[in-house]
C-alpha cells in the first residue's frame, strides 16, 4: 500500500486544482453519484472536553474507491507546534475492496477545507470584492488566503488572533508569500471585519464572537471554525440576518452549532437554510441570491470532500511515480 505524505499532497494538489475537484464533488454528491455516512465524531474522555476524534467515511462510486479520513482535533496542539488536525485518509480501490493508499489527512484537510470554501465564495460573494478578513490565523486561515485569492481579487486582509504573536507570525509570513497584498493587524474582531467584503472565521471558539451590527451589509461570510452542535462562531442574530447556505443539510443539521443553537433558541427557523453548496454548484437553488444581503456558508466538512481529494492524489502520484 502506498502511503503519501504531506509535502507529496501538497505538490499534488494545488489550490485551482482543489477549488475544481470540489466543484464536480458537490455537484456528484448533490447528484448522488457519490455518498458519504454521517461521521462519527468523539469527544475524548480524557478529561479535556476539547479533544476529538472522528471517523468519516465515504463511497466513490463502482469503478473509483472509497475509503474514510480518521482524524483527531485537539486545539491546544498549536502550543506544542503541531496542527490541531491530524491523521490519515485510507483509500480503497472499488473494484476489489483492497487498501491502495493512505494519505496525510491533515495536508488534504487543509487544502480541500479552503478550496470549499472558495468554491461557495465564488457562488456568493459579489464579484467586484477586494478586502478578505481572516479570524483566527492558524493553518486554515493560510489556506484560506490562497484558496480566496484564487478567485477574487484580492488587495488587503484583516487579520485577527487571540494570539497577538499567531497574528504577528501569520501575517510576517503571509507578506513575504503575497507582496502585492497590504496586510492589517487587528486588535479586535470589530476592528477586522469592518467594511470588509468576505469574512471567514476559522477559529476553534466555543462562543458566538462575530456580530451582525459590525457587519457590511452585503458582505460574504464563510462560517468554517466550528463542527459540533454545542460550539458556536456567529451569534444568533447574525445568523438569522444573513442567506443561509450549507455544505450538506444532513451533516449542518446534525453537527452545525451555528444552526442548530440558534433554532434551539427560537431564533432561526429551519426553514432560513436556502440552500446547500450542491444545488449552487448543479445550479439548483431556487432561490434568487441576494447580493445585496450579508450570505454565510456554513460547513461543517464532508467525508466525500476528503475522498475526492484522496483519489485525485492517488491517480496523480500514479501517473507521475511518485
Ligand atoms: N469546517 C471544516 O470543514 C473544518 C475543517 C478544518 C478545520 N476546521 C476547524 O477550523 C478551526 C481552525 O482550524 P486550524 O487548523 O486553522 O486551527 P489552528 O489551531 O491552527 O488555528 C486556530 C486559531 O484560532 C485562534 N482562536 C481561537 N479562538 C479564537 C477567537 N475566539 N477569536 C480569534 N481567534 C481565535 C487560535 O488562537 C488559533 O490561532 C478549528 O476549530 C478546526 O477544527 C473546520
């Protein structure tokens, strides 16, 4: 079986390639050509609460593979300078049932997260934006700003941590990457999201800290930091203000604190999601997006996102003996 590292994944997969992928992944999956179960997500008893591991599964189809990414999040690993995600992704070959590959799932995790995210930016953002905010400036906000940067124009971005030294960190790096760009430290999110076109927060938080009233009215939002039904980025309010988009209804129905917190509350009806990714991306949403009003992607992270990603890598590494 052949096992394929992080640096390989990146080499192979760069973000257009990514952004692409997802876009036909959504539109199979919306198409039932693929399919996925409901992950299975663990908090560790190990006295943290904060810890957990998942096991997403996911079906190709006949003549592709299928297989699972199995993963673990433990947020304090930034601390001890290691991501927060990590694990593999095994692959099968559909035809036999064998194992051909295991994968870095922390290195397809990354890049499919952004390019998801790009892909909805893409669908719901105006197209004339240029100023993108970042919260929360660990690996997935350096993914994010090279997913986004694919598909809009981008001139300057807002960045904030609740670590002022990730923040310093991100954007040194971050300007030496992308010299055309102006990069603003923020010392607030209030400070980071004003007048800004696209937000994305990418935060492991547990309580709503983005605020409909900081907010351009027409800005575009992707929710990505939280996945679990008790954990939260955006509040009630802000929720209910903005279109809602999923990236799968199933999965954002189960594990979206973001959706299911404020509907628990009374404050959002179920009937406020009026879309998923799949229908934009097979052009089936019914309703007229509004541009002039905020939109949020909400996405929790799809097993099938993960399995597209790691055949790709694996027909590619093939074709190039890697
Ligand atoms: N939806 C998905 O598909 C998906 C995929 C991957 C990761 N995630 C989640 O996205 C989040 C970010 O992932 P990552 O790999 O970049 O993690 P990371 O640990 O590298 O970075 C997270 C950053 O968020 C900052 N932070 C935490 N709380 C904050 C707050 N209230 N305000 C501002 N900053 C805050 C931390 O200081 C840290 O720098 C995690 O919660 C992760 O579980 C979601």
């Amino acid at each position: 079986m052949k096992i394929i590292r992080s640096n390989d994944v990146t080499q192979l997969l760069s973000f257009q390639e990514a952004i692409q992928l997802m876009k036909q992944c959504f539109i199979d999956y919306e198409n039932k050509k693929i399919s996925q179960n409901i992950r299975t997500v663990a908090t560790l008893p190990d006295g943290e609460g904060k810890n957990i591991f998942a096991v997403m599964p996911a079906y190709l189809g006949k003549d592709r593979y299928f297989g699972a990414k199995v993963i673990t999040a433990f947020p304090g690993n930034r601390s001890l300078g290691i991501p927060s995600h990590l694990g593999e992704v095994l692959l099968f070959d559909s035809k036999n049932g064998s194992p051909v590959a295991l994968i870095d799932a922390n290195a397809i995790t990354w890049i499919r997260t952004a390019a998801v995210s790009a892909l909805a930016t893409d669908y719901l953002a105006k197209k004339d934006v240029r100023k993108l905010t970042l919260i929360g400036a660990g690996q997935q906000a350096e993914s994010h700003l090279a997913a986004i940067t694919c598909i809009r124009d981008i001139c300057e971005v807002l960045v904030y941590d609740l670590s002022e030294e990730r923040r310093r960190h991100f954007i040194n790096k971050a300007k030496k990457q992308y010299p055309q760009i102006t990069f603003i430290s923020c010392t607030s999110v209030q400070e980071a999201v004003h007048q800004s076109d696209i937000i994305c927060t990418l935060t492991s938080a547990k309580e709503p800290f983005l605020r409909k009233e900081w907010i351009s009215p027409d800005a575009h939002i992707n929710a990505i930091g939280t996945f679990t039904p008790d954990t939260r980025e955006l509040t009630s309010e802000l929720m209910g203000a903005g279109q809602l988009f999923v990236d799968d209804y199933a999965a954002a129905f189960q594990e979206s604190g973001d959706l299911l917190i404020p509907i628990a509350e009374k404050k959002l009806d179920e009937t406020a999601v009026v879309g998923s990714l799949g229908e934009l991306a097979a052009g089936k949403v019914k309703t007229k997006i509004d541009r002039s009003k905020i939109t949020i992607f909400d996405a929790v992270g799809l097993a099938v996102e993960d399995l597209c990603c790691a055949e790709y890598i694996y027909q590619k590494s093939e074709e190039n003996l890697i």
